[in-house]
C-alpha cells in the first residue's frame, strides 16, 4: 500500500545508464527544495528496501526508468513521468503539487 503522503518518488537502479545521468539532478534538486512533497528514492534492485516495499505498485505497473511519480496526500498516483527529468522540470512538477495540480 502506497504511503498517504505527498511525494515525489524517482525509481532508479544503478546498471541503468538513464538513471546514472538522472542522479546528479535528482540529488541537486533534493538538496535544494524546500516544499512540501517528501522526495523518495528508490532503487529497484533493492526488493527489501522500505522504500521499494512501500512504492512497488508504482514500479511495477510500467517498469520505466528512470521514471519520476508525483503521488498525492491520499497515496494516489498523479503524474508519471518516465525518462530523463531537468531540475527545472522537476520544479515545475514539484510546483504543480504546491498549486493543487
């Protein structure tokens, strides 16, 4: 069951070359937001980790990667995005949430 919380999720795994390019991005941007989604991390390799535990639906219904989820405070599935984000479109996305989108 998905957390009811509003989040931002990114699915990576490290033998993905996509992700690899994403990492630094994702990592820029979670050093600097200050909003009101929780940014989530979840490597797909690690079938054990809470954070795959919580988020597998997620993961498991399109298998993308990278791939960016926006879930909202009802653990609802908003926005999926698949593939290489900006930190730009990340804040936009981050802030489409901010706005009620």
């Amino acid at each position: 069951m998905i957390p009811a919380q509003p989040a931002l999720v990114l699915f990576s795994g490290r033998w993905c070359g996509a992700c690899a390019a994403m990492q630094p991005v994702w990592q820029a941007f979670a050093r600097d937001y200050r909003g009101p989604l929780r940014l989530i991390y979840v490597d797909v390799d690690e079938l054990e980790s809470p954070q795959y535990k919580a988020y597998a639906p997620l993961w498991e219904q399109s298998r993308e990667m990278p791939q960016v989820c926006l879930i909202d405070e009802k653990g609802r599935l908003r926005t999926r995005i698949p593939g290489l984000l900006t930190r730009q479109q990340l804040t936009r996305l981050a802030n489409a949430k901010k706005a009620g989108l």
